[in-house]
C-alpha cells in the first residue's frame, strides 16, 4: 500500500474538506475539529459526489418531539437525497451494517519525517560533465 500526501493541514481549516485524486480515486479529506477524515467521494445509494455535502452532527429521536444532538461536524449529509455518513467509518446513520462509503486510514505526519522518508523530495536524476573547460583569474 502506497503512501500519498495529499494536503497540509493548513489547507484545510476546521469544518472544511478537500477532494483529492489518489491512484485513480476521488477521495474527501475532511477537518472535523483539527481531526483529518478521509471518505471515498461517492455515495453508495446513487453516486453523488459527498464532498459537495452539507456536514452536520448527529441527530437521535427517542421519541416524537424529542431529540438529542451530538457529535457536531463529523457526519457528512449527502447533497442529493440526504443519507448521512459517520466521517470516522464511513458507515450510513440509517443502515451502519450494510451501507457504507469507505473510509481510508489518513494520518497527519511532520513534513521533516516526510523528507527522511523521500515523499516530499523532488525526482533526481545524475549528472556527469563531460568536457573540460580552460579558466583563467584575472
Ligand atoms: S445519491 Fe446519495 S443519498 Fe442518494
């Protein structure tokens, strides 16, 4: 498994996301409160693009004209027919055991530790010389 960087962390400020292209997928990055998510960009009901989605926290009914709110910013509420997706697993609020979008392990790691490891280093390629040149100091 291939490692990528895709973003520094202030590219994405609190509440906000990021889509990223990696090998071929489109992937969400999303800052949940300095926490960094990371979904497969494509809702599992019809396909719509969840990083387009609304991020809202998590609603629960015990009974009619009750309700609790919690865990605000860390589920993401598909833009077009509204199914909601826990940002930490990517399982649906509604059908968590059948239905989810996946989620990809996603780590923030210090940019020294990166350049030791060549992910932040540029390509290099050798070079040689090879004709000589006369110079004079005057
Ligand atoms: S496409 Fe996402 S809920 Fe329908």
């Amino acid at each position: 498994m291939a490692r990528h960087v895709v973003a520094t962390v202030d590219d994405i400020a609190p509440g906000q996301r990021k889509l990223v292209q990696v090998e071929g997928r489109d992937i969400g990055i999303f800052n949940v409160g300095g926490e960094f998510f990371a979904i497969a960009n494509r809702c599992p009901h019809e396909g719509a693009s969840l990083c387009k989605g609304r991020v809202v926290g998590l609603v629960e009914s015990s009974e009619p004209g009750s309700y609790q709110f919690s865990r605000p910013g860390e589920m993401v509420r598909c833009p077009w027919h509204g199914w909601e997706f826990d940002l930490r697993t990517g399982k649906s609020f509604c059908d968590p055991r059948r239905t989810k979008v996946r989620a990809f392990d996603l780590k923030v790691e210090e940019g020294a530790a990166l350049v030791e490891e060549t992910l932040l280093r540029a390509e290099t390629f050798p070079v040689s010389i090879e004709r000589q040149y006369v110079v004079i100091e005057v």
